[in-house]
C-alpha cells in the first residue's frame, strides 16, 4: 500500500454544518437557541479543537473521479472511478489547530428545510474558518491509481469540488484547496 502525505491549503474560506440536537432550554426561541448552539455545527474533539473528517477528503476525491471520468490507458472505456471509490482511504480527522472559541459565525438568511429554493426562510448561524493549513494522509491501496493520477484528481478535487459546507460541487465557492507538496512512502 502506497501512503501520501499532502499538504494542502485553502484557497477560500471553510464552513462546517455538522448535524446536531442540542436541547432547548425552557422559553429559549429560536433565535436565542441559534446564538447559543451554532458552534454545534463545528466537528470538534472533546477538548474542543476543531477537525476535518476524514470523509469529506475521500468523498471529494471520488466525486472528482466521477466528474472528470479519466480512462485507464490501455483498459477500453473504464475509468479510475471505482479505483478511487474503493481503493483509497482517509482514515484520521484532521486536526486545524483551531479552537471552537477562535471560528467566527456568519449568520444567513437560508431556507428553513435546507432545500434551496424553499419557500419559508430562517436565520442560521455557520462557522466560517478563513483560513487553514492540515497534513492529509491518504492510503492508497488500488495499484491503479498511480501517484500522477491521483495528485492530479486531488489538485482538481480542491478546485472543482472542495469540502464542507457551499463548497464548489454544491453551487458554493467556499472549502476550496490547494495542494502545496505530496510525500510518498510505501506500507504494508
């Protein structure tokens, strides 16, 4: 198995909408509810730093792998799709270096079932990181995927896909990257 370490770089601003129920508290509205909870939204480990999941690296990367549909040289029409489907892996959160007290809100007007274009809209609060630097590894496992291909889809995956919330592949602009150096090593 081939490892990459890459550094990567954000090339816009980064947003986190994490899943969350916290509880009312008694005769709280929403509005108070929405100020007290939003950093809820942020992925965060029990002391309360914040991470990337690992997902949203592997997710991107075989989103991209769908959108540009790279044949294989010398295989016909198959492309490296399914190879970076199952054939590579993130499997650590990436820590930003950030506490969840540091990230700033940016509140919005968004629609109250989270649709675009829904009809009735209510005020939200997202996390919104600036700026951010993390070391990504990825295991490579499928020997298709050479390190040429796979840099190649990675520095398209920050552009044409990023990660998080309004990220390029959901209509955003935000949780754009680039990639700033690659390290590979071999594993078994």
């Amino acid at each position: 198995m081939r490892v990459c370490e890459a550094k990567l770089e954000s090339v816009s601003p980064y947003s986190q909408s994490r899943y969350y129920q916290t509880e009312k508290l008694e005769k709280e509205n929403a509005q108070d509810y929405e100020a007290r909870t939003w950093k809820d939204r942020l992925h965060t480990s029990e002391d309360g730093m914040v991470y990337i999941p690992p997902m949203a690296f592997k997710n991107a990367l075989s989103e991209i792998a769908r959108f540009l549909s790279v044949q294989i040289p010398g295989k016909g029409k198959s492309t490296y799709t399914k190879h970076f489907e199952a054939g590579v892996l993130v499997m650590d959160a990436v820590p930003l270096g950030i506490h969840k007290d540091q990230v700033l809100g940016e509140w919005l007007f968004v629609p109250s079932d989270g649709k675009r274009g829904g009809g009735s809209r209510v005020l939200k609060c997202f996390p919104l990181i600036k700026e951010w630097k993390a070391t990504v590894t990825f295991y490579v496992l499928d020997e298709t995927v050479t390190p040429t291909v796979f840099e190649h889809h990675l520095k398209e995956a920050g552009s044409f896909v990023g990660i998080g919330r309004f990220r390029p592949r959901n209509n955003g602009f935000y949780g754009r990257f680039k990639v700033v150096s690659t390290k590979w090593s071999q594993r078994d």
